[in-house]
C-alpha cells in the first residue's frame, strides 16, 4: 500500500469539509474526520479548517483543547493509559505512573521520541478489583508492581520491530 502524501491528506479533508458547508453545526464532524486523516489537530490542520470553513482559529481551538477526544500532536503506535482512579490510586498507581515515566523518558501526555508510545494518566478505567492497572491500546493489565513495566513494554516494543 503507498503511503498517502500530506497533499492528498488536505485534499481528502478539503473535500470532505466542501460536503459538509451545508449541514448544520458541521465544525465538530469535520475536526473529527481531520484527526481521522491526519492523527492529531495540529496547528496546520486547524489553520486549514478556519480557512476553509471561515471560522476563527480561537473557536476551533477552544473545541479542540475542550474535548478530550481531540489530540494536538499525534498519539504514538501505542497508548498507555494509567488508572488513577481512587482504586488504583490506594494502591500505589503513582509508582506504575512513575516507572513508565522512567522506562518511557516521557511525561504523561507525551509521546516517545520513536513514536511507539503515549503515555496519559487517566481517571478510573473499571477495572477497581485489578488495581492497580494500565490500559494499553485495549489490553488491560492488572495487579502491577513498578518492576513489571518493562517487560510489558517490551512485548510491544518486540512486536513493532
């Protein structure tokens, strides 16, 4: 399969929000097929969609930072979700948060260097009998120890090379 140029990528979004003008309230399903194309609402994305549809950038970027579906920069291959819900949070989901933050050399709402991973702290996943937990992509992983992160982030580093 070719690899689709960023040509073509605004091309598909500058049709996709030529079909859309006539619709009401189209701005959010427009932002929503942008980050489908291009992974993330990144300032470039945003500038474009103000042009096209004549909406100012500080509207288009108050809907994108308001909602949590919308990511600014692209999310890695992998999203590493950590619960920090009360649940997990008793049971020291902070150290899990902390050896991730070391073995990945990020931040929570970063992405890896190598694009592999995004980390995010994120509130209670339903999992409270596991705590505490982890979410990659969809796999859940339950009743860790600090020392268990880098061989769960080994498999997936194995499976990417």
């Amino acid at each position: 399969m070719s690899a689709v140029s960023r040509e073509q990528q605004f091309e598909e979004l500058g049709t996709y929000i030529d079909g859309m003008l006539d619709h009401p309230g189209p701005l959010m399903p427009v932002m929503q097929k942008a980050q489908d194309i291009f992974g993330a609402l990144t300032f470039e994305v945003q500038e474009f969609i103000s042009e096209r549809m004549n909406i100012p950038m500080t509207e288009i970027y108050g809907v994108a930072t308001f909602y949590s579906q919308f990511a600014l920069e692209p999310k890695g291959q992998h999203v590493i979700g950590v619960c920090m819900g009360t649940a997990c949070y008793v049971k020291k989901s902070d150290g899990i948060l902390s050896a991730l933050t070391r073995e990945l050399g990020i931040e929570p709402g970063s992405t890896s260097g190598d694009g592999l991973f995004t980390l995010e702290a994120t509130r209670c996943l339903g999992c409270c009998g596991l705590a505490p937990v982890i979410m990659i992509d969809d796999q859940v992983y339950g009743r860790l120890k600090p020392d268990d992160v880098a061989g769960i982030l080994n498999i997936y580093r194995a499976q990417s090379a």
